[in-house]
C-alpha cells in the first residue's frame, strides 16, 4: 500500500478537486492526478467520477475515505504522542464556525499565547460546520446548534439573547422593546431553514400562535442587516452579533426568553491532542473573562 498514494486520495476527497488538493499538499496537480490514477489502477477500482474540474466520490471512494479520515486522524494523534516533550511552537489548527462575532475574540486570544501556531478559519452554517467536524476537515467549531452526538465533545461558550432590529425610520425605532404579538402585522427577513437563529425564534412565534405578515428569506447575515436597513422588513439577531451601525436599532422582546447558546465543540477521539486542548482552556479563560466583565 503506497502511503502517498492514499494521502493524495484523501486530499482529493477532502477538497473536492484536484487543483485544490494539490494546493495543500503543497504538489503540483499532475503529481495529485498520477497519484491517484496509480492507486485506482494498482486496484483495479474508481475512486472518483470526473465532472470536468469537479470530482465526486463513487460509492467505493466514500467507504475508503471514511477509512482515510479515521487512518490520518491517528496519524496526528502518533504524532502529537512522539512530539509532546515539545513546547506548541509549530503546527496548524483547522477552525469552523457559524458566524466571526463569536469566534474571533478567542482566535486573538489563542494567536497572544500561541503566536507560532498556524490557524485557519472555515464559516457555513450551522449544519455545514458540524459535518466539516465530522468530517476531520475541522479540529474544532464554534456552534450554535450541539446535537446530542457521543462522537462530539463540547465546552459552553457564552449565551445571548435574541433581539429583532429595525431601520431608524420604523416605528418602533424609539421603542427598546416590544411585545412578540406585534410581530404578527410585520414583514421578517430571516435566515435559511438551519439557521439556529430562525429555528429558535420561529418555535417561539409557534408556541405563541403567531404568524408574521410575510417571510422574506436571505441566506447571508450580511445581506439580512442590508434589506432591513433597506425597509424590507425587520430582522432577528444574536444580541452578541448585532453591530453597531446607525442605520438600525435593536429591540428586545419582552414577553419570551430568546436565548441562543454558543459551545465550542471537538470530535471526541481528538480532544485529547495537545492543539486541541490548547484551544479548549484559552476558550474557557476567555468565557471566565467575559462573565467577569458582565458582573
């Protein structure tokens, strides 16, 4: 079994093409596809179905990835065994998160007692962070939504209300809260359906009978707070992510507890890796350090 060969497979799979897998192997992408293509042939199998610059796995490609996926998660585990008389003075950690708001206060943290480490960042929603998790594309994801998962490892983070905003000329905009009925005669923006955000804030509205006026749905953040300040409709957002911008005021809602809970969560089988752990107690310092603040 050539060691390379199946390294280049997992990266291939891992990346969905071969130009992007060459990037992190730090390869050329003809000494990816001859890799590749040696290993089916050495086999006699097909690992990949080529779609022009796109690739997907066949049925026997996804049972050997899930192979290699566990197979280079021991690796870093061997490797973290033989390397711990060492300081963390080098290595890469792989990041996920649903949203920055949350995640880069304990990158900065992280990068000040770590500054030799290298970091990178993945964002998608929710359910996209937790499969690249599962997936080993990611050490370790801030989230929203934990399932109950014996696989995973979670540390909670911090909680936040949920609070609806509105641009400055709306009539409530000199209101600082509203009651959840008035929400029935309004226009909503919100998320797509895996948002934790709307999931949260539409079984609130189902527990209490109502039902908006209409739903526009927008699947960036970005583009959510734009069509609001716009006047296409009012929006809900963590309170802990509502930036500050002059063209919109936040409301909180007075008769339901909204409330959203972030956990930074790790596959059980690596938490223990000293990156790991690492990143775990500078997220614990930086949830005491925020409780401290907020007393």
């Amino acid at each position: 079994m050539n060691w390379a060969q199946l390294r280049a497979f997992h990266a291939v799979a891992r990346e969905g093409s071969f130009t992007t897998a060459a990037r992190a192997l730090q390869l050329t992408q003809p000494t990816v596809s001859s890799q590749v293509s040696a290993l089916e042939e050495g086999y006699g199998v097909r690992l990949f179905d080529r779609r022009g610059r796109r690739v997907v796995l066949t049925a026997l490609g996804s049972s050997l990835h899930a192979a290699t996926q566990r197979l280079f998660a021991l690796e870093d585990e061997v490797e973290d065994i033989l390397s711990g008389a060492r300081e963390l003075q080098s290595g890469h950690l792989k990041v996920g998160a649903d949203g920055p708001h949350h995640i880069i206060p304990i990158l900065a943290a992280f990068n000040r007692q770590y500054p030799g480490l290298d970091v990178s960042l993945a964002m998608g929603n929710a359910d996209k962070v937790l499969q690249d998790l599962r997936n080993y594309r990611v050490d370790v994801a801030i989230l929203a939504k934990v399932e109950d998962d014996l696989r995973l490892h979670a540390v909670p983070y911090r909680r936040s209300r949920l609070v609806l905003f509105v641009p400055r000329n709306h009539p409530w905009a000199k209101r600082s809260a509203i009651r959840l009925q008035e929400v029935t005669a309004q226009r909503m923006i919100l998320r797509e359906a895996a948002s934790v955000t709307r999931q949260i804030f539409q079984s609130a509205l189902a527990e209490a009978g109502i039902k908006p006026q209409a739903v526009m749905q927008i699947e960036s953040r970005e583009a959510v707070r734009e069509a609001v300040a716009a006047g296409l409709g009012i929006g809900v957002v963590s309170e802990a992510e509502f930036d500050h911008d002059k063209r919109l005021v936040a409301l909180r809602v007075r008769d339901a507890k909204l409330e959203i809970s972030e956990h930074v969560v790790c596959l059980q089988e690596r938490r223990r890796l000293r990156i790991v752990r690492a990143f775990l107690d500078v997220v614990r310092q930086v949830a005491q350090d925020k409780e401290a603040l907020a007393v």
